[in-house]
C-alpha cells in the first residue's frame, strides 16, 4: 500500500505510514510529535511556544553562531514564557528524527530554567546538557546564566514509548500553563505526577490515533 498522505493539518502532512506507528507498539517519529505540537498550540496562548522537533534538531547541530540566529529568531522567544522543545541523540543532518530516543527541555521563563525531563533516565542527558550549552546564547536576558535542571519524569517499561511520554508531558505542561490545574506548587512536576503513568501512556497511544482519525472524517 503507498504511503500516502492522509491528512493536513495546520502546516503538519502526516502519512499513512504514522497511522500504522499508532497502531502497534512502534518508536514515535519527529512528525507526529509535530502534529501534536500543533495541536495543543490550538488550546494556549502565544505566550506558550512548542518547537517542532526538526527546528530543536536544528538548533541543537547548526554550526556556527549565525546559523543558530538565524534558526532561532523567527521563534520570537523574548515574547515567551514557556518554550518546549525536544531531545533526540541523532546528529545526522540527513533524519533528523532518525535517533532512538525523544526526552523533552522546557525553558520556564520565570525561574531562568531549562528543565529536562527523559523518561529513560539518564540516556539523554549529554545531549540535553548540549543543547542547554547552546540555548544560553539565545534564552533568559543575558544577566545571568539559565539553570539547567533534572524535572520529575514518570518512568517508561519499554524501548519504544519515549515519545508518547514527551508528548503526555507537554500536555501536562500545557494544561499547568492555562492554570486548568492546582497552581500551588511553581512547577508542574506534581501534575505529572498526579496524571501520568505507564498505564497512562499506554491509552495514550489509543488516543492519539483516534484524535487522527476523527480529524480525517471531518476533512
């Protein structure tokens, strides 16, 4: 069967390919978690900022300084309070989410923090400490230095969830954001923690795949 597109969304194509990768217990790729990014982008506001994968990847293996301006500029940071991006061990230019594990940084504004959350613990943390080495050229206001951080992560049980896991976070993230939540603590690792688990998780890979489909039959 051709892998043909099956559904535009925003500025996301996603291909007959990804729905099959819903279906089974397969390693999510780069473009269904910018699908997803797009979807929440729907329901925040633009003080909130998830960076697609291919655009994190892009950040992280520029070389030179002027090539990372000229990928980070049109994100427009200065103007965010949240900015999510992803974790991915490829350095290959060519597949950019050819690697074999998805982890999440999210820049929180407010405390000057980059946090990390890797459901597999400590597999991405060199590459997160990368791209933290990167960032502080482009987040906080250049006073002082942003704090890397190790966030509260559930833990995954298999070699293939970590995306599924990074999307479920951001959902948290994003639903901590519009204090749809107990905005008690200055973080959000007590929603995480309260929400999300491996059983929770596993229904999520349902959901998304039904989200998809129920997003075709309204095309």
């Amino acid at each position: 069967m051709a892998d043909d597109n099956i559904l535009s969304y925003n500025d996301v194509v996603l291909r007959r390919s990804d729905l099959e990768i819903l279906r089974g217990p397969h390693y999510i790729n780069d473009r269904i978690i910018e699908f997803y990014w797009s979807y929440l982008s729907t329901s925040v506001t633009d003080r909130v900022l998830l960076v697609p994968p291919s655009i994190s990847f892009s950040i992280t293996n520029c070389v030179g300084y002027q090539s990372r301006v000229q990928a980070v500029k049109p994100l427009n940071i200065p103007a965010r309070d949240l900015v999510v991006f992803t974790v991915n061990e490829s350095s290959d230019f060519t597949q950019p989410g050819g690697g074999t594990h998805w982890s999440l940084l999210v820049y929180m504004r407010e405390k000057n923090a980059l946090v990390h959350h890797d459901s597999y613990s400590p597999m991405n943390r060199l590459h997160a400490r990368r791209f933290f080495d990167v960032a502080n050229e482009f987040l906080g206001d250049g006073s002082e230095r942003v704090r890397f951080m190790e966030g509260y992560t559930p833990k995954q049980r298999n070699a293939y969830d970590c995306g599924l896991y990074v999307m479920r976070v951001a959902r948290v993230l994003c639903d901590w954001s519009r204090g749809e939540r107990d905005r008690g603590s200055d973080w959000w690792f007590s929603q995480l923690d309260q929400e999300l688990d491996a059983a929770v998780v596993a229904n999520f890979r349902r959901e998304v795949l039904e989200l998809i489909l129920g997003l075709m039959e309204c095309k």
